[in-house]
C-alpha cells in the first residue's frame, strides 16, 4: 500500500475511534450507527488486502474469526436484496440460492461456509441490476467476493487461487477510495452535518478527525465541498482562505460543488465563500497543519430578508452615534463593516447617546470585514444595558464608516 492510501487509512482509523468514543451526539440519527459499521467492516478488508499485499509469506494475519462475520454480514446483505428482487420476479430457484439467515451461515462448517457465500455473491452478480433497488450497491457485490478470497487465503484453502500482492494493493486502494467516497463523503458527513448547530463541539471534532495527515509534506490541503440548506451542490461558488482580511489563496467549486486548494503555507486562516443570491459563509482562526488534507463542509443560506445600511463621516476629533432602527436580525444576518480615510475608529456600545466608547471595545482601522451579526454584537458589547452604538474618530483625520446589515427580519 502506497503512502497516500496510509495516509488515508490512518483517516478512516481517526474517525472511526472519534465516533465510538463520542456515541451521544449521533445517537439519535437512526442510519448512523448502521453506516458507521458498514465503514469498520470494509476496513477490516482492507487491511486484509493490505496485509495480503505486504506479507513475505503466504496467508494473512487478520484474525480468521474477524473475516468471517464480514464475509457472512456481507453475504446477508447481497442474498436479501437479491432474495427481494426472487420474489418479485417469483423465481424459485434463485430464490433457493440466496435464502440465508445470519445463524444459518454462521452454524456452516468452516470449509462450507465459503462456498455458500460465493454462491450468493455469484446469485447477486448475475442479477445485480434487478437487486439494486432492493438496497444494495455494485460494491457491496465487490465487497463480498473480498471477504470470500480473504478468508479463503487466512483458512489455506487451496481450491482458492492464490491473489497476488498487486492484485491485494489494488484491490485495498479501490476499496479506500470507496470508503471515503461513499460511505464517508456520501453518508457519514452528511449525517454529521445535520447536527452542526445543535453539537458544535462534535461537528468540529468529527471534520478534524476527518483530516489526512501526511507526514512527508510541509504543506497542507483544503477539500471542501458547498451544498445549499437542500443538500443542492452549488458550483461557481468562490472560496477564500484570508489572514487579517487579505486574500491568501482562493478558488471556485465545480459543477459537483467541490473545490481542492493545494500547496498551503501551514497557518491559520479566516475561511469565506461567496456566491450571488446567498449569505456569505464565514469561519474564522482554522487551523492548517503541516502536511493535513482538511475536509470541510460549507452549507450556504439562501439570501432573504432586508438589506440596511448605515453610514457617516467622522471628522477628527468627532463622534457619531448609529441610528439601528429596524436591525432585527435572524441566524443568517450578517454586518459588513467599512472603514475608508486614513484612520480608524473605536466602535462600541453605550448606555446613552454620545458617551465615548472604553478602550475595551473595538478598534477598527482602514479597511473591511464581513462577520455575522451575532460576531458584531460581541464585538462592540452591544447588548445589556449598551442599547446605543457609537463611532469614535481615533485618528487625526477625517474618516468615513460604513456598516451594511444583511438578512434581516422586516
């Protein structure tokens, strides 16, 4: 196995360990625990095939118990779907084929076992088209013929031809790229992402899990993928990776919604994606670490409500106070601040108009930022018994400020 398919093991290994040691927060996502199993059965194949591929002796070293359950989970999988499909069809005699249960297979002898499970496979493969409605996937057909050849090469059986190292390499790669793309990116992240505002601390924990680390670069790797609230891929978006409000690197999905920014300088980074007709994402200080493939979900808000802006010039000295009548916010709205002049100004919120705002509050120089609404309020210390904002010129200059609120309630 090559150093990128480590490298991506190790990934799956990290998630997988994340989400058996923080069981709670997907509790209640019915699919979860399913998928989740669905993943460590799989690995469990590859690291049959990877062992295969790497060994200097003949046979594996995967526990032959282990392999069983997988090739019998798989098998049951396969032989109900295309059960299903028999009984549609009403066609007896594959209907004999793959008419097991789970304890009926397990009660097979050892040398028995194989064969009745290559026979569901071979039943499956023959009517694939037929039983894929009845819910299962090409790969689970591929999956079970995995579990069948390795369990064959653990027990020695010699009717079994032998599967060569390469063919063992090839066949655990394609079963990485599987995993991931199916099972991780199509299902698991999916899931995950229906609980982002309820378990914050989860959802974060799960994506950084969910990096691929290689130790032999110094650079690091953005994929992210950009859905609307309706899981619609959305292309043409522009995403950003800034420090202090400066573009740093930016690029645009494709027509699947994902975008891949390579060859990052390890740092921290302000993350932003734009796209007409929705709020601008924002997230800020994330983390780039030396040699980490980072996989991050960005869901877009569709743009709704009102737009107000608000904006004075400021000469030196002055004070201005902000007029936010009909600032009512939602989860989406946002507050675009803008500072041009050659100084800045001190913002702040103040118990009565024309108080000078603390030193405590926000300094903001020549430039802009797009933070939400709720970010602002924090920033300036509006809330409470503050009910007014206030503008300060801090220089010794003129300046002009401008703060547009966007999607907010009428």
């Amino acid at each position: 196995m090559n150093t990128k398919d480590n490298n991506r093991l190790n990934m799956v290994n990290a998630v997988t360990g994340y989400c058996d040691l923080n069981p709670t927060p997907t509790a209640g996502i019915a699919n979860f625990a399913l998928r989740l199993a669905d993943v460590k059965a799989k690995k469990v194949l590859i690291d049959g095939m990877n062992q295969l591929g790497s060994a200097t002796t003949k046979g594996v070293t995967i526990d032959v118990s282990i392999l069983k359950a997988v090739m019998i989970s798989k098998a049951f999988k396969c032989g109900n779907a295309t059960l299903a499909y028999a009984n549609y069809i009403n066609n007896n005699t594959l209907k004999a084929l793959v008419d097991f249960t789970k304890p009926k297979l397990d009660k097979l002898a050892k040398e028995d076992v194989d064969d009745v499970c290559q026979q569901i496979h071979d039943a499956a493969d023959a009517n694939v088209a037929g039983a894929t409605p009845y819910g299962i996937v090409g790969s689970d057909i591929t999956d079970l013929q995995a579990a069948i050849d390795l369990y064959r090469a653990r027990t020695g059986d010699t009717r079994q031809a032998i599967i060569s190292k390469s063919q063992a390499n090839e066949q655990a790669h394609l079963m990485i790229r599987e995993l991931i793309d199916e099972l991780l990116e199509g299902q698991l992240d999916k899931m995950v992402n229906t609980i982002e505002e309820t378990q914050m601390m989860y959802w974060k924990g799960y994506f950084q899990a969910r990096e691929i680390i290689d130790l032999g670069t110094t650079y690091t790797k953005l994929r992210a993928t950009v859905t609307d609230e309706n899981g619609i891929a959305q292309k043409s978006v522009t995403v950003y990776l800034l420090k202090s409000g400066v573009v740093i690197y930016s690029k645009k999905t494709d027509i699947e919604g994902k975008v891949s920014i390579v060859r990052i300088t390890p740092d921290d980074y302000d993350l932003q994606a734009e796209k007409a007709g929705f709020v601008t994402y924002i997230d800020t200080a994330l983390h780039f670490a030396p040699g980490s493939e980072k996989i991050y979900p960005i869901i877009l808000q569709t743009a709704s409500g009102i737009t107000i802006i608000r904006e004075y010039d400021i000469p030196s000295p002055g004070l201005i106070n902000f007029d936010l009548t009909g600032v009512n916010g939602t989860p989406a709205s946002m507050a675009i601040i803008e500072v041009t002049g050659p100084a800045g100004v001190r913002m702040g919120a103040v118990a009565n108009p024309g108080d000078i705002p603390g030193p405590t509050h926000y300094d903001r120089e020549a430039g802009n930022i797009t933070i939400t609404l709720d970010q602002f309020k924090i920033l300036i210390g509006y809330g409470g018994v503050n009910q007014y904002l206030t503008a300060q010129n801090i220089g010794m200059a003129a300046t002009h400020i401008k703060i547009t609120f966007t999607n907010l309630e009428a």
